[in-house]
C-alpha cells in the first residue's frame, strides 16, 4: 500500500484533461503557436495618403461662373413675368411731349394788317423754290415769322392765354379766333381742322402743269400736323393738306406691327402740297390763301364759301430749353412743352 502511494503516477494520470500538467501543455502550446504567428504575418503599415490637391479651373469657366453670379442667374427657377414686366417698365424712357399752339384768325380779305403788313414780315424763303411754286399754284402761301411783330398786329395774332384752354380743334363757324394747344409726340401726326361739314366740295389742283378737278361730298378740310424737336432746340412741323369726305365707314387700319378696326371717313392726302419748315421757339409758322378765288386748296382751307372773310393759321411750337440732341438727353427728363411761349410781340 506504501509503495503504491508514494510511486509517481502514471503517463495516463499525468496527461488526463483538467488536470494542471494539462492545463500548463495546453498553454504552452497556445503561446508557441502565437508566437509562430506573429513571426509568420509581416507587420502592418499604413498605406501612404496623398495630399488633396484643388482641381485646376479654366479661366473661361470661371469668368462664365462670374457673370452668371453677377447677372443674378438662378438655375432652376422660374422668372418673374411681373418683376420683369416692372424693370422693363422702370427703364423705359419716359415719352417727350412737344407743346404746339395753332390760332385761326377770321379777317376781312382786304384787311391790310393781316394782309400785306403781315407777309412782309413772314420769311418764305424758308420752304425754297419749288415748294413756294406749287402752293402760289394751288393758292397758298406759308413762311415763318421770327421778327418782332408791331403791337397792333400781335394783339390779333397772340391774344393773352384764356382762363379754359379747352377749346375745340375744328374751327367753329362764327368766330373771329380760335386757339388750341397741342401736345404731340415726336412724329405722331395729330388733325387741325379748318373747316366742317361741307356738303359738296369742288376742289381744283394744278401740278406739273395739268389740272386735275375732283368733287369731295360731306368734306372736312384739316391739315395733318407732325412735330419733331431738332437739334438746336428748334422744332420742324410738317403740315400736309388732308381732305376727309364721303360717308363713315369701318376699316382695318396697320400700325406698329397690328391691326386695329376704326371708324371714320375716306382721306385724301394731298402729299404734293406739304408744308415743311424748321420753327425757332417762340416764334411762329404762318399759312394763308393767295390769289384770287378760284376753288383752289387755298379757298378750301381759308377762304369762307359764303361772303369775303378768309383764315389765316399761325403755329407757335414752345420754347425748348438746351440745345443738346434730343438722341443724348437724359432718359425721363423733363420736356419744355409745359414752359410759356415767348411772346413776339415783346
């Protein structure tokens, strides 16, 4: 019993699992082969990062960036048809009114102050050669007054301005004058009547020489009047002779790219017969009849059909201001059609 107690155990005892030789082998072999492991498997080095480098962009890309940020572009969105409709509003210059004055004056044909005494003032060279030659042919006769007129003469032709400034445009049938103020846009034509309702009008016009005859029924002579402001501050009108007759009727009528329907009578543009001068502020454009009564444009525009009297039409276009080129003035300043005329008769 003694020896068996004190003899070492056996191989079977000393490798039997759970037992503490056990549990040291088993250790040991975990720690050899963790050791064969780590000398087996190379260290681990982290991978080398580049640095970040900015792409390069163009220069013509960034200047198209640039515009785009400072014309306000908004990619994706929808404009404004208000906002827009308001700046092009806003930016758009605003119109410039030229103030024209006519006045009919109603006299006796042998009245000498508004007969030889005012023509002797009135400069006609102004219209040249031909012009002159084809109104004294159809009795007219046009100049320009830039003189100073004698009291007597002036008080007639340039009355004080009136407390109601809304007169009528046609010329009425029983006074001795009549004044009307305009304010026309540059190039837009506007009518001065000079007379109405005409039952039967024979007019007779010569030109080159022949002489062509045509009778107007329910005729309204008026002169198309246009105004352009030049350069020097002077303004040059155009009066072209017009003959509105027959009945009312509708028509398509084309301006400015569209149609639109109007109503009125038949014209006829007596173009040959124009009336075209450059007028100094202040000063006036004078148009009267010549030559004895001969159903000429110039007895179907001034002279009454019925006794001796006969018209005289005197154009006054307001004192401009400055003597810039229109083209170059500020957008949206003020025009000079509002200012008092300057009065000949000074």
């Amino acid at each position: 019993m003694l020896d068996r107690a004190t003899r070492p155990a056996t191989g079977r005892d000393h490798h039997r699992p759970g037992s503490s030789a056990h549990r040291a082998a088993a250790r040991a072999v975990t720690r050899a082969a963790a050791d064969a492991g780590l000398r087996s498997v190379p260290p681990v080095v982290p991978p080398v990062v580049p640095p970040v480098v900015p792409p390069v962009v163009p220069p013509v890309v960034l200047l198209i960036i640039l515009l785009l940020i400072a014309s306000g572009c908004r990619a994706g969105l929808r404009p404004d048809p208000a906002a827009a409709r308001s700046a092009a509003e806003s930016a758009r210059p605003a119109p410039r009114t030229i103030g024209v004055e006519f006045v009919f004056v109603r006299h006796d044909r042998h009245d000498a102050a508004l007969g030889d005494e005012l023509w002797g003032l009135v400069d006609e060279q102004v219209l040249g050669d031909a012009a002159r030659t084809r109104l004294a042919a159809n009795g007219l006769r046009a100049g320009v007054v830039t003189a100073r007129l004698p009291p007597h003469i002036a008080d007639r032709l340039l009355p004080p301005p009136a407390a109601d400034e809304s007169l009528p445009a046609a010329l009425p049938d029983n006074p001795a004058l009549v004044r009307h103020v305009l304010r026309l846009l540059p190039g837009r034509s506007s009518d001065v009547l000079a007379a109405t309702g005409i039952g039967e009008l024979v007019l007779l016009e010569r030109t080159e020489g022949a002489v062509r005859g045509t009778t107007y029924r329910d005729a309204s002579p008026l002169f198309a009047l246009k105004a352009w402001p030049a350069a020097d501050g002077r303004v040059r009108l155009r009066l072209a002779p017009t003959i509105k007759h027959g009945p009312v009727e509708r028509s398509w009528v084309g301006e400015e790219g569209m149609f639109r329907l109007e109503a009125g009578q038949r014209r006829d543009l007596l173009e040959h017969l124009a009336i075209e001068a450059e007028v100094p502020g202040g000063s006036m454009l004078v148009v009267g009849c010549a030559g004895e009564p001969a159903s000429s444009a110039g007895d179907a525009f001034f002279r009454d059909r019925a006794g001796g009297a006969q018209r005289l039409l005197a154009i006054i276009p307001a004192a401009r201001t400055g003597t810039a080129d229109p083209m170059f003035a500020p957008m949206g300043a003020a025009t000079a059609a509002d200012e008092p005329r300057e009065s000949l008769a000074e």
